[in-house]
C-alpha cells in the first residue's frame, strides 16, 4: 500500500493544493509509471468492509494488473493493542474467519487476541424453551468473536503490503458521476477538491451511503425502537467461557459474547427509554440492572408452562430428550465502557448499476439479534472478487453490468433471506401475547431436539 499523503509529504506538495495532479509525477517516482488519478477501481469507504474488499481484490492474481484506489474520510491512527477491550466486538462466522484466513489478516488477530463462542444458547425470558447451538450441529466453532479496531487494523497490515493498492485517509468523497449509457467512466469528486475516475466504483460507504443515494436506487429502510448499548463486563470468577448466552427480554435481546476466561462484551438491544434509564445508572446499578435482566423469573402463562412441559414429556417418551444442554450465565461483576448505538433495518433494491456496485452496510443493514450484519459484508465480498475475477477472464471491462448482475442477484437471495429471518425473530420476540410466546415456546423446544434443522441453520449462518 502507498498512501497518497505519504508521498506527497516526501515530494512537499499539500494534497489539498489544487495543483496537486499536476505535480502528481514529481510524486510519484516511488509508484508505478503510469501514475494518473484513473484507477480501474475506487472504493469508497474503509470501514471493516472497504478495507477487507480492497485487501482480497488487491490479493487477487487476476486483478494483480489493476490499479485499486480506497477512499477513507477518517484518519489512519496508529493502532497498539490496548490491556483494556474495546467495548466495540463483533461476531464472525466461520465463513468469515475463512476469508480472512485466506487474506493472511487472520493470523494478526490469532497473534493479538480473540474469543471464541463453541456454544450459543438462546433462551426465552417468557418461558422455559430454549436452543443451543454447539459441538453437536457442527465440528466447528459456532463464532469468533473480535474487536472492531483489531479486525481493522488486521487488515490493514495486509493492505500496507500490497502495491497495487493505494489509500488515501481523511479525505471525503463529495459528489459522484456515474456513467450513463454513452459514458464508460465513474468520475468522482473530493471535498477538498481533487477528482478521480475509474472503471468500477465500489461503494462501501455505510449506512448512509452516497453511492448508494447517486445510483437512486430505491431504500427500504426504518428504525427500531431498539438501541443497542454495548461494554465489557467482567465476572466475579473464572470460568470455561466459550458460551455465547442470549436471552430474550420483552423490551428485546441481551447477549453476552466471549473474550477471555473472566470477561465478555455485551450487546444489549432495548427500548429508547429503557437505555435512556440503564445509561443514566451508575456502573454498580448497572451491573444490578444487568444480573436482573439476565436471571429474572418473569410473570408466565400457566397455559404456555403447562403446555411446554407436556411437549416435555412427549419428546422424553418418544426417546428425544430436551434440555439436555442448557447451561446457565455467569455472574456479572462489574462493567467497563458504556456506549449506545442506533439500531436499523435498511435494503437497497439493486446492489449495481453500470459501472457501480454497493457492498456491505451501503447495501442492507440488520438488527445485531444474529451477529450478521459484517458477516453479510463479508459475503459480497467474496461474492464480488470471484464475479470480477470472471469478468476478467472473459476479457470483459470490470464494470460490465452483466457480470455485476451476477454479484447482485446470488448476494440478494441470500441476503434477503437471512434478513428476513433475523427480522422475523426481532417481530416474534417482541410481543408478549400469549399464544404468539407459545407458539414460537414450542417452535423454539421442537428445533432444538431435532438435530438436521439446527445443522442446516447453522450451515446457512456461516456462509
Ligand atoms: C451494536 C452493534 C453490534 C453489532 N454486532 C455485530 C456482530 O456481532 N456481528 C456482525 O456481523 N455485525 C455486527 N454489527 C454490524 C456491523 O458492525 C456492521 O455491519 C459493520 O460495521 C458495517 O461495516 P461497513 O464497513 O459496511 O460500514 P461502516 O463501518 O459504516 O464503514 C463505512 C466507512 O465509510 C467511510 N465513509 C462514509 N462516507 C464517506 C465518504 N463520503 N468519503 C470517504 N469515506 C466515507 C466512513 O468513514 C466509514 O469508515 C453490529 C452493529 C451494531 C450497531
């Protein structure tokens, strides 16, 4: 990676003079010849996204001649391992970890620091039904649980590596040009100034992409009542902690992730009012909050008790025993870092256009209920590299929409899919009307006995 602020530092050219791409070649002597602001790809955002994208692309041989561009509003800040966790983590699939693996990031994380989740328990605070995840649907692990700034910084030792990537940091994107039928270029503006084109735009902007909104495509979107309040707790033992617990609450589902023997990062989706009430405790009525919420014995229908424990009996004396695994949470001791964040749900109509591609949370944004949202990201990625590696084969231009219609339609089935699902447990979890607790109780206590479907979910959440 050579970073455009770098060199224009050693050539003392400001990069925001505008004057800037005319002394470009004085810049440039450490870059290739062929030094232009036209790229064959930009990619707009470096998120975990943007920076794990430009990685695999610019590992990828096919694409080994292609001069990749990524664009970050935000400083590049020098990263050391903190003692302290971040309060920040998320969950990957093994899917996920794959990808990395595949890109040499893994193997910073492995060296630094992670969790992993062999067990997830999923449990019901309106009733006694719950579900687990584990060593008996898969051999591998259920999930690894990582701190966004390390992922990030992970990549980025890999992308530091590459020469046929270049970032340019703290500088933001302000008005896309897309082509139209007669045009084969994306031309693109910076606020301070300085313009680009290239081949394909890729927009891994977030969730109020740009891109997005200069492609107007349509944006399925809403907020939830739910905000996400995330820290680190810390348990008043040791403990083999390798379990990821979620519980759903009536105000919505609090889950504890796995970091080290004593400590795990909490994700706790609540009502606005509620986490209005939770942040302005103190961390010791906080932490009273917390043990409440993960061990109270709320009012139950006798009718939904009575009917759980007669499908009990059934599943006992057709020799299918339930409950088998079900294990109980840690005491919480104290907590550390106390953030909030806003919960959403958001699906652009189309992932493309000519020229154009959105990846990513530009492309659709999930409730945190599944650990899913990055995964998605993920996905396109490894979706997008090998629809671009074909369309290079083929001989074709990388933003030739008949190769990025393939990216978009395998993405969309699966995404959509997986949205639905995560958003159909945010719906059914949320109420507390009687029959509706029995019968997701009773759906919940069936899938849990019957091993093919835990095998096949679990498969569907680690691609
Ligand atoms: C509480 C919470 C818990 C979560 N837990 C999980 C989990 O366990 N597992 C999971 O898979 N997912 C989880 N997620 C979701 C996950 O965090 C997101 O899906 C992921 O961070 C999205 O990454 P991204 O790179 O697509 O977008 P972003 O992180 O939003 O990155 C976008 C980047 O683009 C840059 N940018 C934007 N506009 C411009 C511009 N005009 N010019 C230049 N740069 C620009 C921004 O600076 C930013 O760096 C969670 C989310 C929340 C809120």
């Amino acid at each position: 990676m050579t970073s455009l602020k770098h060199i224009c530092k050693q050539a003392f050219i400001k990069p925001n003079n505008k004057h800037f791409f005319l002394k470009r070649n004085i810049a440039s002597t450490t870059l290739n010849e062929n030094y232009s602001n036209n790229y064959d790809i930009i990619i707009a955002g470096g998120g975990i996204v943007g920076c794990s994208l430009a990685c695999t692309l610019g590992k990828n041989n096919k694409l080994s001649n292609k001069r990749i561009l990524l664009i970050e509003s935000s400083k590049n800040t020098p990263f050391t391992l903190p003692e302290k966790y971040s309060n920040r983590v998320v969950s990957l699939n093994p899917g996920t970890k794959k990808l990395l693996t595949d890109i040499d990031a893994w193997r910073h994380i492995e060296s630094a620091r992670f969790g992993i989740v062999k067990r997830l328990q999923v449990t019901d605070a309106l009733s006694d039904a719950s579900i687990c995840f584990g060593e008996e649907t898969s051999s591998e692990n259920v999930s690894y649980i990582i701190e966004n700034n390390l992922l990030i910084y992970a990549v980025k030792k890999e992308l530091e590596r590459l020469k046929n990537v270049e970032v340019l940091y703290e500088e933001k994107i302000k008005e896309y040009h897309l082509p139209d039928a007669a045009e084969s270029h994306v031309n693109l503006h910076l606020e301070n100034g300085g313009q680009y084109s290239c081949d394909l735009l890729i927009g891994c902007d977030g969730l109020n992409s740009r891109v997005r909104e200069a492609m107007g495509v349509q944006y399925l979107n809403w907020n939830y009542n739910n905000v996400g309040i995330v820290a680190t707790l810390k348990f008043s033992e040791e403990i083999n902690n390798c379990i990821a617990w979620q519980r759903f609450l009536p105000t919505g589902p609090l889950a504890l992730l796995p970091l080290t023997s004593s400590m795990s990062s909490l994700v706790w989706a609540t009502t606005k009012e509620h986490a209005q009430q939770l942040l302005g405790m103190s961390n010791e009525q906080f932490v009273d909050a917390l043990n409440e919420a993960l061990w109270k014995v709320y009012q139950r229908s006798n009718i939904i008790d009575r009917t759980l424990k007669a499908f009990d009996t059934l599943l006992r004396a057709s020799n299918i025993p339930a409950d088998l695994h079900r294990r109980y949470p840690p005491k919480i001791d104290s907590i550390d870092g106390r953030a909030r964040f806003p919960l959403g749900f958001g699906h652009a109509t189309n992932y493309i256009g000519k020229g154009v591609a959105l990846v990513g949370d530009a492309a659709h944004r999930i409730h945190p209920l599944a650990g899913q949202g990055v995964n998605l990201g993920f996905g396109d990625i490894s979706c997008l590299n090998k629809v671009l590696s074909d369309a290079i084969y083929a001989g074709s231009s990388l933003g030739n929409v008949s190769f990025l219609r393939d990216y978009e339609s395998e993405r969309q089935k699966y995404n959509v899919g997986m949205m639905a699902v995560v958003e159909g447990m945010y719906r059914l979890y949320r109420t507390d009307f009687t029959p509706i607790v029995l019968l997701r109780s009773l759906g919940l206590q069936a899938t849990d006995v019957f091993y093919p479907i835990k095998k096949m979910m679990v498969n569907q959440a680690s691609l």
